[in-house]
C-alpha cells in the first residue's frame, strides 16, 4: 500500500484479517497500482462498476468493518442491502479460483479486500471517495438511475 493511504492501514488490517488473508503472501507480493474502471480526471474521482460478483457474504463483511466515519462515494447500507439480496448467486460465481495471498478458493475474498482497499485507501491519498456503480442486474439504465445524482456532483 502506498504510503500516503497510512490512515487506511488499520482498517485494512482488520479487513484483510477477517478475510483470512495471509500476511507474509501479501508482503511478497510486488506493489502494483491497482487498476480501476474509470477516473473522472478533472475531479481525479475513481469510478467503479460492481457487477454481480462483487456482492458477495465476503464483501458485506468487509462492508461492517469500514469506520464509521468512513468517506464513501456510495450508500453503505444500499450495499450491504443488495449484498444480501444477490451473495447466494455471487458466492457462486468463480467460487473454486484461487487468489494469492487469500489461498484455495479465495478470489471472492481477494476482490473483497481490493474494493476495500479502493474505497478507504483512495480517499486517504487525498483523492474524492470512490464512486461504485451498482450493476449486478448488468442493466445499465438501472444501474445509471443509482447513481445520477452522484454523477452530477463531478460536473459541478
């Protein structure tokens, strides 16, 4: 994690802990930018596009563990909400995949832990909170309908 994203550091600690993540997979691994969907550069806001297997029981735990005072660019509860709704198909969804750092059947895990790493280490870099697009019906009008008025807010 990069340095400046310090204040994030604990809560990502606990996230990843509670995942199951394993330390010393994680320290070997090279720092690497990680990539997103879109940046909106004149307000350098991050853009994320959550489908459906981004709404899993991993990713609601993580939800429950974000600091309240947390600066989020979406409505934690309309998440925790549709994580509910969809994790029965989602905790399906690549469910065998391994992922490093997270092990056997850990890729639900690890994108867990990348959208919280997103969503809390970005905004401690000084950037706006992450924007997430919620699309698990893969129905664009639907998932614009979420998130216009946030939208708007980046062109003012």
């Amino acid at each position: 994690m990069p340095a400046e994203a310090h204040a994030a550091a604990p809560a990502l600690h606990r996230i990843f802990t509670a995942l199951g993540g394993v330390e010393a997979d994680q320290a070997a691994k090279r720092l690497t930018a990680l990539p997103g969907d879109f940046l909106h550069p004149e307000s350098m806001t991050f853009i994320e596009v959550d489908e459906h297997q981004h709404f899993t029981s991993r990713r609601v735990a993580t939800l429950d563990l974000y600091p309240e005072a947390a600066a989020l660019g979406f409505d934690r509860g309309e998440y925790r909400a549709l994580c509910r709704d969809w994790a029965s198909r989602a905790d399906r969804y690549r469910a065998s995949k391994s992922a490093v750092a997270f092990g056997p059947r850990g890729r639900q895990a690890q994108r867990a832990y990348h959208d919280a790493l997103r969503d809390l280490a970005v905004p401690a870099m000084g950037h706006p909170p992450v924007v997430r697009v919620a699309a698990p019906e893969r129905e664009g009008a639907l998932a614009y309908l979420r998130v216009r008025e946030r939208l708007a807010t980046l062109r003012s």
